[in-house]
C-alpha cells in the first residue's frame, strides 16, 4: 500500500539533481521514476537538465594572457 | 599526459607542460578562487600564489587523489586564508549571497484553485530535434558561459568544478569545505539557472 501522495512536476523539478546524484531514497526514487512514466514535461525537463550538464562540459575558457605570463615567468624562476 | 608523466615533466622544468596545465584548470581556478575573494584582480593573485604552492608541493605530491583535484583543493584553501584576511570577506563568504526558494518560476505551474495544483502550465519542451551544430554552437556556448558568469560565487564554483572540470562530488565537498547536501543544493540551484538560460535562448 502506498501511503505517499504522488509527487508534483513543482516538486519533480527540484529533485532532478538528487535523482542524478543518486541521493534520493529507495523510495523517493521511485515516486520520481513513477511520475516520469506519464509526464513528458518533466521528462522533458530531466533531459534539458542533462543537457546542461553535458554543455557546461564543453566550456573553454582562456586564463588571462598577463597571468599566464606571470605564471611562466615564476615557473622559470622555480627550481625543484 | 598522465599525472606521474605531468608531475615528472614539471621536475624536469618541462615550461610547455606547465603551460598546458595552466590553460587548462587557470580559469576553474579563477572561479574557484572567486568563491572567497572580492574581486577578480585578487583572484589572479590567489590563482599566483596557488601555482607556487603547487610547485612547492609537488615533491609531496603523491597521487593519493588526482593532480586535478589537489590543484583545486590548493587554490580553494589559499583563497579561504585570503578572503579571512580581506576586510570585505564577509559578504563574500560561500552563503552569503546565494538564493533560497523555488528553481523554476511557479508561473510554469498551475495553481491551487485548479483542477492538477502544481503540474505543468508551460511544460518544457524537448531539445532532442534540435540538431547537435545548433546546440554546440558558438553561440549557445556562449549563453552558457553567461549564465554561469552571472551565477553567486559558490554555485559558480561548485559548478565548474562539478560540471566544467569533471570533479568529483566528494572532492569538492572536500576542497570547499562543504556538506553533501550544501553541495548537492548549490549544484541544484547553479544547473538550473543555466538550464533556463538555455530555455530562453532555444525556445
């Protein structure tokens, strides 16, 4: 017998990092799972979460030219 | 390059290595290093002095966690010693300018009058027909990079080194001094925020 009441998207949608993580328990995950079965919307909004994260992956940046300078140039000064 | 090779390359005075090193967790560092100080030209020096550290370390430096990780863990710890001895590190501390409250505005979701109180009004969409060229673009990349620009120091931080650098979450909760779930919240709130930059821009 289920004595929880279902979970609702405003709730799904703060869970989708916990659910990532895997730090929901045994039976949260399963409410969270249960809701995806029918709710294309927060399926939805897993993926795009998921997404992110894969962008953010893909992000270059580039250290500021003057620090790096100053980075080769105590390297230089360095000795092991 | 792996560690042991990077780590003898630097021994070795190798100035190329160090310079692949530098390019590659630098800015990560920067964000980090911003977590704790006031502003970016004290981040660069945080960032310096870290790198010294790094250097002078390195002979200890015994691969119990990965470079990565012991770069990261360097740099946060001499940017907390920094921030502690900034007069203005207070509000700059990791809590203190983060938000609390719901991560998706609640006008995406139906009220308590109708009839399915807090299920979509204006469901996401998928991004799978999108093809990968418009979303790896230039310019979506740059929408993320905005977003996470605009994010508080500590989301800022906790999402670069989780999602940006690959860290893993015990490792940052390590070198930032933070519980499971504080950090499991910031990432929460940081990734959200990007996703719904990147809503806004894909819609």
């Amino acid at each position: 017998m289920r004595l929880e009441r279902e979970l609702t998207c405003r709730e799904i949608v703060e869970l989708v990092t916990a659910y990532l993580e895997d730090a929901l328990s045994a039976a949260d995950r399963e409410r969270f799972e249960e809701h995806l079965v029918f709710c294309d919307g927060c399926g939805n909004y897993l993926e795009q979460m998921q997404e992110t994260v894969r962008l953010a992956g893909r992000v270059t940046e580039e250290i500021p030219a003057e620090l790096e300078a100053r980075l080769l140039e105590a390297f230089r000064g360095w000795r092991p | 390059m792996d560690d042991a090779s990077l780590v003898a390359a630097l021994h070795a005075g190798d100035e190329g290595a160090f310079r692949d090193l530098i390019r590659l967790y630098g800015p990560g560092m920067l964000r980090v290093a911003r977590m704790y100080v006031s502003s970016r030209a004290v981040a660069e020096e945080v960032v310096q002095e870290a790198w010294l550290g790094v250097l002078k370390g390195i002979g200890r430096f015994e691969g119990r966690s990965s470079l990565k990780t012991w770069v990261f863990r360097i740099v946060a710890n001499t940017a907390k010693t920094r921030g502690q001895r900034e007069a203005r590190s207070l509000p700059f501390s990791a809590f203190g300018d983060e938000d609390e409250g719901a991560t998706v505005s609640a006008d995406r979701f139906l009220g308590d009058g109708t009839r399915f109180p807090g299920h979509w009004a204006a469901p996401p969409a998928s991004w799978a027909p999108l093809p990968e060229g418009s979303l790896l673009a230039d310019e979506t990349m740059q929408v993320v990079q905005r977003a996470i620009d605009r994010l508080p120091p500590a989301q800022r931080a906790v999402l670069t080194l989780r999602d940006v650098e690959g860290v893993e979450a015990d490792e940052v909760c390590n070198a930032l001094d933070l519980t499971e779930t504080n950090q499991r919240v910031l990432l929460h709130r940081a990734r959200a925020k990007v996703r719904a930059a990147l809503e806004e821009y894909l819609q």
